[in-house]
C-alpha cells in the first residue's frame, strides 16, 4: 500500500469512528446531532472563523488527493520514521479524540449556538487542556501529513491550525465566558488552551 493510500485510510477510520459513530450515538441518545455549523452574520469574526475552518478541512481533502494522484512528498520528510511516527501520531490523535468526544457526552457540539446552554466539562481530558478534541484533530492530522507529506498536505495542517484557533479564540472561548463568567475565568487561568500548561 502507498503512502498516499496508508493517509487515505487513516483520514477514513477516523471519520468513520469521530463523526460516524459518535455522531449516530449523539443522535440516539438526545435526538440531536451536535452539528450546528457555521453561523453568525456574514462578514462577523464569527462567521470567517467558521468559514476558514471549513476551508481548511477542504484543503486537508486537497492534500490527500494530491498524493494519490502522484504529487511528490516533500524531500525532507519521505522518510520511513516519518511514516511510522505519522501513523503512530494518528492513532493516538485519533483515541484522544474520542476520549475527549465521550467526556462530553450529551454537551457534544460542532459549532455554536449562541440560543443554547451546555454544560461546563472540566475533567478527564478537559482537565489536561481546554481543547482536547482539538489538540487530537491537530495531532491525527498531523500525523496523516507524516504519512503523505507533499506540500498542499502541509500547507493545509498549517491553515487548519490557524483556523481553529482563530473557532477557539473568537468563537468558542467567549460563547463559554459568556455562558459560565467566574468558573470558566478560573478555567482559562488554570488549565492550557491546547497544550498542558500554555494558556
């Protein structure tokens, strides 16, 4: 199996148990996928940081397809450790995400709703970093990139990083602020945004 092939089937297994499975179990348990997408007036902070997400997410696609059509790897990075360390990083990325998916349980979202109130979820992962599923999205797909590293993959781990941090930062933590005030603050003070202990 090609590389290109290897990437294509981590991206799939991951799909398929992170969105497939969590979100049929979602549904079965509140009636409700958790999908709210992208919202907020056209043109808002709220609005691009959905939309640049998106496109990031489309771009990382790209990049899959640019390696099964033959685009070649970047030289540095076409080697074997690479790969193992890739497929080694994706699956843990991949585990963590469902770790921090089943912490959240019925409190699962994708995207905001402003209308609507969840819960604060400070344990299990979340007492590691705010954003788990995030630092596991970041480190599968980067561990994919490994794997099939030519350079529309790389560039689109690069504009997925910024686009979800642009959804945490001006979207996610001021939806939350908003809704919990005192205890979030304390959260935010205590406990790292993506990596233990970076605020």
């Amino acid at each position: 199996m090609t590389p290109a092939w290897i990437a294509l089937s981590l991206v799939a297994v991951y799909l398929l148990a992170v969105f497939g499975v969590k979100t049929a179990t979602q549904i079965r348990r509140t009636g409700d996928s958790g999908y709210r997408g992208i919202r907020g007036k056209k043109g808002s902070q709220h609005w691009w940081a959905g939309v640049i997400l998106t496109f990031a997410l489309v771009v990382y696609g790209g990049g899959l397809v640019a390696g099964l059509a033959g685009m070649p790897p970047i030289s540095p990075l076409e080697q074997t450790w690479a790969r193992v360390l890739g497929v080694v990083l994706a699956i843990v990325g991949s585990i963590s995400s469902l770790a921090s998916q089943w912490a959240m349980g019925a409190n699962w979202r994708i995207g905001v709703d402003d209308t609507e109130r969840t819960n604060l979820v400070t344990t299990g992962l979340f007492s590691v970093v705010r954003n788990p599923f995030f630092t596991a999205m970041l480190l599968t797909s980067a561990g994919v990139v490994l794997v099939n590293p030519n350079p529309v993959a790389v560039a689109s781990w690069i504009l997925l990083l910024a686009g979800i941090e642009l959804q945490v930062r001006l979207v996610e933590e001021p939806h939350l602020h908003q809704q919990h005030g005192e205890p979030y603050s304390h959260y935010l003070a205590t406990v790292g945004r993506f990596v233990p202990g970076l605020h």
